[in-house]
C-alpha cells in the first residue's frame, strides 16, 4: 500500500499543539553531509539544524553503508516476528531487554514493542544469548557492527558541532561517546499496524498473541489521527540517531512562524538518519542546542519498524555548560551534574517530564 501522508487537522497534545503534516513537513532541515562544500559551511549548517530553531534533522549523504542496516533489520524483524512467550525471554526491561507496551518504570504505555540493549560489544553478547537461541553470535555481529557504523556518524555530527559552535576542543562531545565505558544504548522498536491493533490487556498483548483483531479500540491511550506509538519526550543522552522504515509515524514538536509549538510530521526516509540533539548536549551548551520533545503515533496498516542509537558518556561524567557558551546575554542555565544523577532523575520520573528543568539554576 501507498504510504500514508495524512494531515491532521487540530490534534491537541499535552502542550496543546497543532499537529501539521504535508508542506509543514518541509520545515525539518535536511542536511546533505556529502555535499560538495567547505567544512565550515556543513559545520554552520549542522549547528543551525541543532540550534534554537530545530534541535532535529534529517541526515542524507552520511556515508553508512546500507548493508549493516539492512542485515540488523531483518534479525530484529526475525526476533518480533518470534512468538511472546519466546521474546519474553530476553525479558523484562529492567531496564534493559525485551519490553513489549510498557516503558520505564512509571506506568508509561505505549503501542509497541522493543529491544533495549547497551551499545557496547560484551553487553550485546551477552544479551544475544536470549535473543537469537539458534546464533547468538551472528546476532551480536550483526548488532555490533551497525553499532560501529552510526557510532562513527554520531562522532563526524558531534565534532561538526564543535566546530559550528567554535569550541576550544572540537572533539569535546565527540570523546565523551568514544570511551570504552561510554553508556550508549541502542533500541529497536517495533510498533505493530495500527489498524490491526485492539483493545486488549497488557497480558493479552504481549503474552498471548502477536497479531491482534481488526476491532477499532476506543480505549484511552488515542490522539487525534493515530494511536500513541511512543508518548511525546525528549531523549536525555548526548545525541540519538535514529532510522526506521518506510513507515511514517515519528513526530517532532518545532516551533511555527509564530513562535506557537506545533507537532510536525516526518515523512519516512529508510535511507536517511533522523539526528536529535539529547538533554545533555542542551545542558553542555548552556542551551544554545535544543533538546527536541518527540513522540510517536501509529496511524499506518504496516509494521513501522525503527532503530535508535542513543549515544552517552561513561555515567561519571560531569556534565556542566561549557565556558565558550556562558556569555553575559546567555548566564550559566544548568548547574552541575553527572551522567549518573540525571539517569537516578530520570527513570524516577515520567517519559514526558522535562526533566532538565530540576537543573536549572533559578
Ligand atoms: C527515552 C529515550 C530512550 O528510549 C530511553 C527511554 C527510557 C526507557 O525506555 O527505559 C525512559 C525514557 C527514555 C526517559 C524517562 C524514563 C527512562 C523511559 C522512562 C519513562 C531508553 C532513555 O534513555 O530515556
């Protein structure tokens, strides 16, 4: 079937948006990274695209290879396409591991299911154990290397950063993602065709079938247009890089020309990475980066099926506004903090909460 392109109309959300499809879309900054033109002039871009504006872009031309993601798509379709009682054993996600509706510890809910895995080689091996019975070691390869892949972009977007910001050390963000104790994650979610999907409970859903009735739910957990996929949040880590099928659904809060909020469509692009600037890199640039509110509604009659590196630093890092970022028209905004702490705040709280917000100095 075609791809869906709907445009809601007036879909309220908590912040009481406007959600917007079609040519609203265009307003998500898409950035060439192979295009031929000075390093200066990419780094500017890329420093606009994160800035007050965005916080968000689509990259294109960024150089990671096709056949990592196709070969890490189809062992995680193969493990969802598993029956429960077989994926429950690489569960509960505690927080990491196999999750199916529930997010977090705070009794969000959401329309899919997931994996959540470290980014770092032992901790994937260990968990493929649970995950691939037949051939955990291929599923670890498979998973490592596309971890290596977008590792290797998220450090080339980090150090543009740097550099479009005019920091001391161009690699500051970049080094605080490559150490080897750095506590990256990778999530793969698999949100189920909205149009099969009904109203049943937790245990139904993900104990008992894996494919569910065609009766519409009239259940909560609806916005206007769509099931919620995944509740409107902000990523708290470094940098996310996600990329999804052909399978439309990921929203993104941006302001319109009036300054008003609204929630903006983004046409699914397989091909290309959606890049979100996260909470700490907000926090390290005293707010000059922004760290953008997302969500997911499932409206489509397929399978959206999306892959999301969050790339953060070893939990002891201390995360603090950066000195080229204080300036007397932007005074320090965040006192100081580790990797650590935020997480403790975190997971203590809701997935919509704007958590930053408790580390603003007043
Ligand atoms: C949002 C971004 C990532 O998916 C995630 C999520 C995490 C989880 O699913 O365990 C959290 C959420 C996310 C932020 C608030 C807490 C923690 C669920 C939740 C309610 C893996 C992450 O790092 O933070």
């Amino acid at each position: 079937p075609a791809r869906q392109e709907t445009v809601v109309a007036a879909a309220t959300s908590t912040h009481g948006a406007v959600v917007v499809g079609g040519g609203a879309a265009g307003c998500i900054p898409t950035v060439d990274m192979s295009a031929p033109r000075g390093r200066a002039a990419l780094s500017r871009q890329v420093a606009r695209a994160c800035g007050e504006q965005h916080g968000f872009f689509r990259a294109v031309g960024h150089g990671v290879p096709p056949a990592p993601a196709a070969r890490l798509d189809s062992a995680t379709a193969a493990f969802f396409a598993l029956p429960p009682g077989e994926k429950q054993r690489a569960g509960p996600p505690s927080p990491l591991g196999y999750g199916c509706r529930s997010i977090g510890f705070n009794g969000d809910v959401g329309e899919l299911e997931y994996l959540l895995l470290h980014a770092n080689p032992a901790a994937v091996a260990h968990k493929a154990r649970t995950i691939d019975t037949t051939d955990p070691s291929r599923f670890s390869a498979v998973v490592n290397e596309y971890i290596e892949a977008v590792r290797q972009l998220a450090c080339e977007i980090l150090d543009l950063l740097g550099e479009g910001l005019g920091l001391k050390d161009t690699r500051y963000f970049s080094k605080l993602i490559t150490s080897t104790d750095s506590d990256s994650l990778l999530r793969i979610n698999h949100y189920p065709p909205s149009c099969t999907i009904h109203k049943l409970d937790h245990d139904d859903q993900c104990k008992m079938k894996s494919v569910v009735s065609s009766k519409a739910s009239n259940g909560a957990n609806l916005t206007a247009g769509g099931r919620v996929g995944f509740g409107e949040h902000s990523d708290p880590q470094i940098l996310s890089l996600l990329r999804a099928n052909d399978v439309d659904g990921l929203q993104v809060l941006l302001p319109d020309r009036d300054g008003k909020e609204a929630w903006v469509q983004v046409p699914a692009d397989p091909s290309a990475f959606f890049v979100n600037v996260g909470d700490l890199l907000q926090a390290l640039t005293n707010g000059k980066l922004i760290s953008v509110r997302h969500r997911v509604i499932a409206t489509a009659c397929r399978p959206r099926l999306s892959t999301i590196y969050f790339a953060a630093p070893p939990l002891h890092t201390r995360i603090s506004p950066l000195a080229e970022t204080i300036t007397t028209s932007n005074p320090r905004r965040y006192r100081p903090f580790t990797w650590a702490e935020y997480k403790t705040t975190m997971y203590s709280l809701r997935l919509s909460h704007s958590r930053l917000d408790l580390f603003k100095i007043d």
